[in-house]
C-alpha cells in the first residue's frame, strides 16, 4: 500500500482528497498537515473530512508527517507549495500538485527543487479538462489561424488566482498548436479604446461570483461561424479522484515533472 499524506486537510479541498485517498485501492492516508496554530490540529482528519475516524490525527509538523509518507498531495498556493516541497526532496518524497497559480519563475523553481523526486503537476486533475486539453490541441491544429480564440473562465467568489490554471494551460495548449508565444499574445485585459483585435492574441476573460466550482469555454471565432468547447464542473470530488488516480499511477516512477496528460496516457 502506498501511503499518502495530504497537506491543507481542514479545508473543503483537503477533506475531498482524504475521502477520495480513503475509497481509491493500493493507497491510504499515512498523514493529514495543517499550518501551525491551526485548530483542527490534533483532530482526527477522517472525523473532519466527514468519511469516519481515521486514526489519522491532523499534524502541523511536515517533516515529522512525511516519515511514514510515499507521496504528498498538496492542493495549496505557490508558495506554500515551494516550501513544502523542499521538504519532499529532502526527505525523497513524491508530490502530487495542484495548486494554481505558478509564475513562470516559480514553475522553474519547482522543477529545480524536486529534480530528484517524481512529482505530478497539474492545474486540473479532473479526466473530462484533461480531454478538453487534447480537443483543442486537434481543433486548433485543424482550425489554424483563420479563427479569433478567447478563454472564458467563471469561478466561485473565494478563488484567490485569476485566470484559473487550468484556463491559463487551455490559452498555452491553444498557442503551442498555432506556433505562438503564449505569453506574448494573452490579453487580460481590454478596457476603453484599446483599438481591434490583433489576429494573434489569445483574450482571457475572467468571472467570479458564488460557488462556482469551475466552468472554462474556449471559443474558436470564425467569419460566420462559432466553436465552442466547454467543460462545467459539478463537485471538487472529481478533483480529488483525479488527484489519487495520479497518486496510483505514480508508484514507481523515476525522479522527473510529470502531468495527467501523463496519467491518462492522452499524449
């Protein structure tokens, strides 16, 4: 049995990935970590997560947590992610990421910090955006630069990276198949008379509102015509299946960077 130990585990995302860990085969929860002080620490994580006692109490001592671990879910921030995964290549521990917002730099970071540790790093777990990803590498080959392409992604009110990474890794998938630059053709922002379109940017557009749980649509603009490609998500469960498919799918894997696109052998 692989044994998993999951960071960030009072809160809604850490309680579906304690779930999920406990219904997958070939894993079991080994840790549960929250940041120091906070209140749940010394709780019982599986009591917490709502799936029965665990015997698994919420520490907020990372190191001590990972002795016993084989991988580290972390569904946090970037820089909590930074530190912890420290940490998980100190103690050659495997990572499985979904944390969000990653600067360019920090993604390099990342990549030189955990060299010799397999991790698994992606902005959307779930099988259905996974596929999307791959619809529209083949809609994009195919459509090429004869249609306009915008992202419009609509989250719940707490999200605190805006665009979400998964819409962020839509607009890269989009511009690798059209040969461009991704970073350099992403328009965030249009305001006032900020002139037309240019042919090869890629709009990213921006909503917040409720409990959304994430809704991404790529729009594929042509004269006369529309494509649109959409994904909606329902529940933060198919998040944490993903996460422990990925955890399953890890096991004996070589010190590399690794994504779903990996896990569900889409390339």
């Amino acid at each position: 049995m692989l044994k998993i130990a999951v960071t960030g585990a009072a809160g809604r995302m850490g309680s579906y990935l304690i779930k999920a860990v406990t219904e997958a085969e070939g894993i079991e929860l080994s840790a549960a970590i929250e940041r120091p002080g906070h209140p749940m620490v010394g709780q019982d994580a599986g009591l917490i997560a709502g799936c029965g006692a665990l015997e698994v109490l919420i520490n907020d001592q990372l190191e001590q947590a990972l002795t016993d671990a084989d991988i580290l879910i972390d569904f946090t921030f970037p820089e909590v992610t930074l530190a912890n995964a420290e940490v998980c290549a100190k103690q050659d521990t495997k990572m499985v990421i979904g944390s969000t917002g990653f600067t360019p730099e920090q993604r390099q970071q990342l990549a030189d910090t955990t060299s010799n540790i397999a991790v698994m790093l992606a902005p959307n777990m779930s099988v259905g955006v996974n596929a999307c990803f791959k619809l529209l590498k083949e809609a994009a080959n195919i459509l090429g630069d004869g249609f306009d392409v915008e992202v419009v992604e609509l989250h719940h009110n707490k999200k605190k990276d805006s665009p979400s990474g998964t819409a962020v890794r839509m607009g890269e998938v989009v511009a690798d198949a059209l040969g461009r630059d991704y970073n350099k053709v992403a328009n965030y922002h249009r305001e006032g008379m900020c002139g037309e379109r240019s042919h090869e940017e890629i709009g990213m557009q921006t909503v917040r509102g409720g409990d959304i749980v994430g809704e991404h649509t790529v729009y594929f603009i042509g004269m006369g015509e529309r494509i649109e490609i959409t994904h909606r998500a329902m529940s933060r469960e198919m998040f944490a299946r993903g996460a422990a498919r990925a955890c399953q799918w890890l096991k004996g894997k070589t010190p590399g960077m690794y994504d779903m696109q990996d896990v569900l052998d889409l390339k």
